[in-house]
C-alpha cells in the first residue's frame, strides 16, 4: 500500500547553514503527530477546501499521513548571496531530488508545506511560484497546506531617516551581491512595460505590442523596472497566486529588538507602533535620569502588550492606552517631585559600538571586545570588506553557469516563473541587467505597480481605514497612533470585524508617517497591500524587549545562547498548530 507523505521543507536565511534551523526540523518531527492532525484538520467552515482542487484529500481525511522534513542545504554560507531566486531554483532542485527518493521507497507526496527563516521566506515564496509555474502545476496532485515565515522580509530592508540606515543601505546592496540588490530593491527584474505585455493588456488602452518592442529593445536601460520582491508581490504572477493557494499563511515576527528584519518588513505593517511606543518610554527615562542602557517600559509610551497565557514571549494582543491615569508616567505617587529631583543622576550616552549591551555575549567578553576596538575595528572591517568583494566575485560566476543551466537560456528564466515574455530580444538583457546595483534603477513612483498609490483620493484610496480604529484618526503627533492590524493566534477567537485582514491605516492628519516608522516606497506600499488582503494570512507577534538581539533569537538557531534555549517555546508553539 502506497503511504501518503506530507512534505515540510525548511529553509535557512542569509549565511545560514542547516544548522541554524535544526531546533525547527526537530521540533516539527516530535510534535507534528496524528493526533495533533486530527485535531487541525480543515472544518466546513474554513477559509477555503481545498478538496475541489485536490479530489484525493476526501480519501486522505481517513488515511495516516507520514511527515518527511527537509532541511535545504545546497544554498550554505555565501551561496545565499546569489540571488532570491537562483537559491529557490536550487531548491527546487532538492525538492524534486527528495520526492524522487520518497517514490523510491513507495511513499507518495500528496501534501506539502515549506518554511522559511528570514532570507528563506523569500526564497520559498520564490520556490512556490516555481512549483506552480509547472505544466500541470506542482499543486495539482499535491495539497498545499502550509506557508509560514519566521522573521523574513517580506517588502525587503527598509529604508530609515537616519545616517547609517543610508550607509548599510549603499554597502548592502553592492556587497552582498545580487541578493544584496534584491533586498534592497536595487534590481531590475521586470521593465514596466514588459509586465504589462505579459499580462496581455488591452492593446485600445495601451501602446501597442510592436510599439512596445521596439521601445523597449531601444531604451530598456531608461525604463521604468520593477524590482523582484514587487512582482513576487503582485496578484497577476503565480508567486502570489501559490502563497494564496495555501491553507494557512503564517507569518512570525519580532515586535522589538530585531536588528536585520525589523517590524514593518517582518510583520508587513506600514507603521511601527512598539518602536514609537519604545521611543516615547526612552524618552520619559531619559528625563527621569534612569540608565540609559536598561530597557525601558513600553508601557510609558503608551503601549500595552499582553501575552499569551503561559508564554513569555508570544503576543496574545496590544493596544494604544487612552487613558493617561492608568499609564505610568513620570510622576508616579510612589515617587514626589522634590525627592525626585534631588535623587536624579546624569548618564553619559555611549556610543553604540562602545556599550556592552550591543553586543551578544555576557558582560566581560563584550567589554574585552569593546577594550580590543581600537585595534580590532579596522582589522576587522579590512577582513569584512575583502571576504565580501571576495564573496561577490565567487558570486556572480556561480550565477553565470547556473544560467547557461537553465532550460530555454536566458528568456526560460522568466518563462519558468509563469512571465511569458513577448519581447524575445528585451528579455536577455533584462535578466542580465537582474543584479545592477545602480540605485538609479530601483522602483520609479510611477511605475505600473506604484501608480495607483501615489495619491489618495476618494476613488482610490491609498488605504482603507477600518472602523475600530475611527477614535484615533485626529492623532496629532503626542499619542500612540492607532495600531495596523490584530495577532490572530489560532487558539484565539477575535470577532469577526478583526480577524479579517486588515489594511494599514493612515491617521487623516499630519503627519501621515511618524519619526520611528521606515521610509516606504509606493511599491513596498503595495506589497503590503497586496500581502494583506491574503485572507487566511495570520501574523504572531514576539515580544522580547530584553534580548540582545531577537533575530536569530525567534528561531533558535544556537542553542548556546540562554535567550536562544527560551525561544524553543515559540518554534514549540508553530509545530503544535502545524497542520498535518
């Protein structure tokens, strides 16, 4: 008898190894049981069956399922520079190699689901659109069931108002290569009017096909382009419509502390209430004289989270507090304003590289390091820019053989992600031109994908504002703004009205970004948009204030570290909702 299979692939982030995300494939394979799949198997009232598409899972209900997981390993270490993309195609690669060896051993693959660390979000997104652009696609004979992110960014690293924000923005996107460019979207993946002829547009409202070769063939170098991570947002392409296909979107994030995905782009959210509600509590400690290295409470800024019952780190819900009695300030009764005055202490602010709490070791290996800085910086930045010239270089010739590899050259590149290019001449210098690392050729505000969130208008609104949230509309730049969107644990019932997905909203008076949220193009806008309105799509929240840094923290990719060894609960938490 022929057993049934369901695939879990796991995907590592940026200079990742296996090892990284052992403690996920490890936690999946002891708490992914049957028990727990009869538990979270779909009900009449889910989202969407998939039993229209996939006739065999009637059958399935009643059959054991076997979970296989498969830890990615061809894209170790530096091989993660070489694009979103080349990384999916590998593994890709080792999907069908483990389907192959599934077969052999009288297994079947009739469900899949695929996970992804940071970097390996995108990567995966990247996979399924790969899978799906199959003829037939993948997902004919095999269930799609779940699609979940840990601590990925989703619209890329977004841009900050502040100096080393543009700094790390300019080396990123040339040191790490093509995924370097693609991150920051630098690259130019589709022109404009290549989308627009590849989704067959009515030739009455737009220029013509020979018109737009021509165009094109001429002047592709001046174009309006779209960078990866905006297609791979779009509706129109088979990325989204293969996340979309999914059972369950989840997507894990770091509210606070997360040094290389921050909120906005781990959460898919335009506005970052914990780090203005951060702000603000800085802010009030400062003035109360407290030390500036102690991690404030987000609760003065007007903030207040609340956790799971019996978690220490996963967010049940937040909210803005209204009511100024109940927020701590910094009159507290416990504290009078003569004492007050008489105890307050000046601090000296250290710079961030020369305070211990930067850096993630215990407190007298962190101050060798920072006694060792005069000497060990320009070393180490020496080292650090030389590996990644040296890196980049290894880089780009891998990318090159790996596409004299792909079926149908260069114009199959884009053919096997469901683009079917028309213009045959424009299409190879497109895709060799994927890794520029000219910033000029990022997203234009007017480019097809942005254009219709450039202005608001009451036809075209950039972002619909939900009805919960009408008595924080007048903010005025002293309160906490009203918050973008609810955690939606699975154990967790919220009403109906905001459980949905929600859009972002704007307040209706200035000012429309606040200081602490990232500098968001039009098309990261839309990615948002577009990522939102997938209705199954559920985020949960991780609130670590007190970590060093929550990035590699959420995954407990090394077990050594004793904040790594208390995250197991959050990886716990994901495996016992996996639907089998």
């Amino acid at each position: 008898m022929t057993e049934n299979v369901h695939l879990l692939v796991v995907c590592h982030g940026l200079w990742g190894t296996r090892a990284h995300v052992q403690y996920v494939c490890k936690s999946a394979q002891q708490h992914v049981s049957k028990s727990a799949s009869t538990a979270s198997r779909p009900r009449a009232s889910s989202l969407s069956s998939p039993s229209s598409t996939h006739p065999q899972s009637q059958t399935e209900e009643e059959e054991d399922i076997k979970l296989v997981v498969l830890a990615a390993s061809q894209n170790e270490d530096t091989r993660t520079y070489d694009g979103i993309d080349v990384c999916a195609e590998r593994v890709v690669v080792e999907i069908d190699e483990e389907i192959q060896r599934i077969e052999a051993e009288g297994g079947k693959v009739t469900r899949f689901s695929i996970f992804g660390y940071s970097l390996g979000g995108l990567v995966a997104r990247y996979a399924i659109g790969l899978l799906d652009s199959r003829s037939p696609s993948f997902f004919k004979d095999v269930r799609p069931v779940n699609f979940t992110t840990f601590a990925s960014p989703a619209i890329g690293i977004p841009r900050y108002d502040s100096f080393w924000s543009g700094v790390l923005r300019f080396l990123g996107a040339r040191l790490l290569s093509r995924s370097g460019a693609q991150l920051y979207g630098n690259d130019r993946f589709l022109p404009s009017s290549l989308i627009d002829d590849a989704v067959a547009l009515d030739p009455s409202t737009s220029e013509t096909c020979s018109s737009k070769k021509k165009k094109m063939f001429s002047s592709w170098q001046k174009e309006k382009a779209e960078p990866l991570l905006a297609v791979m947002a779009d509706p129109r392409f088979n990325f989204y419509k293969a996340l979309a296909a999914f059972e369950r979107v989840e997507v894990y994030a770091n509210s606070v502390k997360d040094r290389t995905v921050p909120y906005p782009t781990g959460a898919i959210e335009a506005h970052d209430p914990f780090a203005l509600a951060r702000a603000k509590a800085q802010k009030i400690a400062n003035e109360r004289g407290d030390d500036p290295e102690a991690e404030p409470d987000i609760k003065e800024g007007g903030l207040e989270v609340k956790l799971l019952e019996g978690s220490a780190l996963l967010v049940a819900s937040w909210s803005a507090i209204t009511d100024q009695a109940t927020a701590p300030t910094s009159n507290d009764d416990s504290k009078t304003s003569g004492p007050s005055k008489t105890r307050k202490r000046s601090f000296l602010r250290l710079p961030l590289l020369l305070r211990p709490t930067t850096y993630p070791f215990s407190r007298p290996v962190s101050l060798l390091i920072i006694f060792t800085l005069p000497l060990a910086l320009p070393l180490s930045l020496i080292f650090l820019v030389g590996r990644f010239l040296l890196a980049g270089r290894s880089s780009k010739r891998r990318i090159r053989a790996f596409r004299t590899r792909v079926e149908g050259g260069r114009e199959g590149w884009l053919k096997r992600v469901g683009v079917e290019a028309r213009v045959r001449q424009a299409v190879g210098d497109v895709v060799e031109n994927a890794q520029s690392d000219n910033p000029e050729d990022s997203v234009a505000e007017g480019s097809s994908m942005a254009k219709d969130i450039d202005t608001e208008t009451e036809e075209n609104p950039v972002l619909v504002r939900h009805p919960s949230l009408a008595p924080f509309t007048n903010y005025g730049g002293t309160d906490t703004p009203p918050l973008a969107r609810p955690v939606s644990p699975s154990h967790i019932n919220l009403p109906s009205s905001l459980s949905t997905a929600l859009p972002v909203p704007i307040p209706t008076s200035s000012p429309s970004r606040y200081p602490t949220d990232p500098i968001l193009t039009p098309a990261q806008l839309t990615m948002i948009k577009n990522l939102n309105s997938i209705p199954q799509l559920r985020k949960h929240l991780v609130f670590a204030p007190h970590a060093r840094n929550s990035h590699g923290m959420i995954v407990c990719r090394d077990l050594k570290f004793p904040q790594h060894r208390e995250a197991r609960e959050i990886v716990d938490s994901w495996a016992k909702d996996f639907r089998l």
